[in-house]
C-alpha cells in the first residue's frame, strides 16, 4: 500500500486463482485445468508456424479465429468477440456492459473474480443468495433494468441452471443486459448461445482454458447481438488492449478443427468424474451435481480447511474456501483416472473416513 494509490486500488482484494506450484510431483487438482493435452492439431499448427510473421503485428480483429467460431456456432462474425483468456473478455464486459445506474445483480457464491470488478469500478452490486441446496434461482434476478451476471454452470459449485430458466429470465427482463459465463459448459450443461438471435440483451462468454486444454495461450470468446460486440470492441480499441497473439489464433483454430478430439475428452473427463463422484460419496462425501470438470464436496466429520491440509501434506493439491457457508467444501477438480484414484486412495487412508 502507498498513499501514491488511487483510493478504489487501496481497498482492492487481490484475486487468488489457486497455487500454480513450481514443485514436481504434486498432484495439481486446484484450478480445474484440463488433465489431457490440446487437440494434436494444435501441436502441428504452432510447429508450422512461420516465425518470420512474428515481425508483425496480430490481426486486431482475429478475424480468421472468428470466422472459425462462427463456423461452430452458426453466428455471423459480428456476434463474436474474442480475446486474451475470458477473464480479459470479463474486464471489458463489466467496463463496457455491466457499469448501469442500476445495482449489478449476481449470486452470493460464485467465481469471486466478478468482485475485483465490482470493486475496480466502483459498480453497485446486489449480492443474490443461492437456494440452500447450493442452487442459482432465476427467479431472483428479475429487474426491470441494469445488469445481471452469472457463471452456468457456477463456479465453484458446479451446478447448472436450465436453459429454460435462463430463456424465462431473458423474457422478463429485456431492458437488462445478461451475461452468462460459459466457462465450464462443455462438461454437461446446455449453453445459451443458442439464445443469441432471439435476445439482443444476451452475452454469453467462454474459454478455450478448459475443455480445449489451453488455459497456457489465454483465449476467451463472447457471444452476443452485434450491438454488444460492438460495445466491448470499442472499449478494447480504445484501451489499446492488445488482439490474440498469433500464436493462440493460430492454436485456437486448430482446436475447433477436431471435433472428434475435444468430445472424446469431454467424455473421458464426464466419466471420471462420474466414479470419482461415487468413490467420494461411499467415502462419506456429500458432493453436488456436477455439469463441469471438478466436483465440490463436503465430508461429514472433517472440515474443509482440515482435508485439504491432509490432503497438501500428501501432495494432492485441492481448492479450500474460506467464505462463510462453503467452508466445508472442497472443490477438486477432475484429473486422470489415476491421478482421481491417488485422491481417494489418499482420502481411504485418514483415520476418518467410512468407505
Ligand atoms: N469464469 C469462470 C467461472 C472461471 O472459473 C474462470 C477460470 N478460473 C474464468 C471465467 C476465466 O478463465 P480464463 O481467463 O482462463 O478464460
């Protein structure tokens, strides 16, 4: 702290994403990275790359990158934002979409990064509880103006919200704009891009870090009317913010060239979380319904700060929070099969556990 600061960086919280260790051999279960490598053609694709073009300077608009969502997605260019990982796209959204006279609606529990925004710009939020089962309830959100942002499905619960549900909220509330950060939906849950054309007041933002495998190159994309494109590429250019690098263009587009891979990773990570979802439970575990690749369970007799603290010592790495109501609660994020057996055969051997 220095009183050279500005007062809203003086009360800032940093956020913590989760220990990146520099250690070998930890088992790394803490920031919901993808346990397979990218698609092979991202492999080929940066080793093809022609360095002499490092000269000069990325497209600004990542048109080609674009042009290959929009392609994935059915939208037209004009409906698609991207940049440096979704957090980025994030920072700009709250700059450009969600700063309204209107407090800013949220849940209570959720990816804790939207306060740094909040707080950075000074944006009035209201904090919406979620039910007691861990739930987001739309129904809680209806205002007739100003801004709403959700994870779906939530971070770090899991859970996601129906389509319909999300489609109900658009209805009733036109004049507000909604973001939906998709940054886990690939893992189960129904996405709403589906909902773009229909509702101008629709953002819906996603990450190629998770279920493509490349939280190292930072890619995020958005999806929305072109009117709210617009408004996040405006404030970007006149921030200067810099394009995609060639290289993340480049990996970018060879990943959504293999369908086939990214399913078929998709499914391998569904059905380990599956067992590991069952082997928490036989273990005394209560853990929530998951549609991402990490689960968020509590145990019976042991606190989450007490678990996760066994589980350190034996070198499993898993996310703890302090936050008032999901103290108990780890959120483990889904890995190989044999790095989910070490877990529970490491969670077998505490004195505690029933299995
Ligand atoms: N949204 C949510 C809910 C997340 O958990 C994360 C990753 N921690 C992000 C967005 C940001 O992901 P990235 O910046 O890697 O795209």
């Amino acid at each position: 702290m220095s009183k050279y600061w500005s007062p809203s960086i003086q009360s800032l919280v940093p956020y913590t994403p989760g220990e990146q260790p520099q250690v070998e051999g930890l088992i790394k279960l803490n920031t919901n990275e993808n346990p397979y490598p990218p698609a092979p053609g991202v492999a080929r694709a940066l080793r093809d790359f022609e360095t002499d073009r490092l000269r000069l300077y990325p497209d600004p608009e990542s048109a080609q990158l674009k042009q290959a969502l929009a392609r994935n997605t059915g939208l037209e260019c004009d409906q698609i934002f991207v940049g440096n990982g979704s957090d980025e796209v994030l920072a700009l959204t709250f700059m450009a979409l969600l700063r309204q006279d209107k407090p800013l609606l949220l849940p209570e529990t959720t990816y804790s990064f939207y306060n740094v925004y909040i707080d950075l710009y000074g944006i009035q939020a209201r904090h919406v509880p979620l039910t007691d089962d861990f739930r987001i309830d739309l129904s809680q959100y209806r205002q007739p103006n100003g801004g709403i942002i959700f994870a779906n499905p939530n971070a770090p619960t899991g859970i996601s919200v129906p389509l319909d549900d999300i489609r109900s909220l658009l209805e009733s509330t036109p004049d507000s704009v909604v973001v939906v950060d998709e940054a886990y939906v690939d893992f189960g849950a129904e996405s709403a891009t589906a909902l773009v054309n229909e509702y101008p007041n629709l953002l819906v933002t996603q990450t190629f870090s998770k279920s493509r495998s490349l939280a190292g190159l930072r890619i995020g994309c958005a999806f929305g009317h072109k009117d709210l494109i617009e408004a996040l590429e405006r404030v970007k250019n006149s921030f200067n913010s810099y394009p995609l690098d060639m290289l993340a263009e480049a990996a970018a587009i060879a990943s959504l060239e293999d369908e086939a891979y990214f399913n078929d990773c998709i499914e391998r990570v569904i059905a380990t979380r599956q067992w590991t979802t069952e082997a928490l439970n036989r273990l005394g575990f209560e853990v929530l319904p998951s549609h991402t690749n990490f689960v968020f369970a509590a145990h019976a007799n042991l606190t989450g700060a007490e678990l996760m603290a066994y589980l350190r010592e034996n070198k499993i790495l898993v996310r703890h929070f302090t936050k008032p109501g999901i103290e108990n609660h780890l959120r483990i994020s889904i890995g190989t099969d044999a790095e989910m057996r070490a877990l529970i055969d490491c969670l077998k051997q505490h004195p505690q556990m029933a299995d």
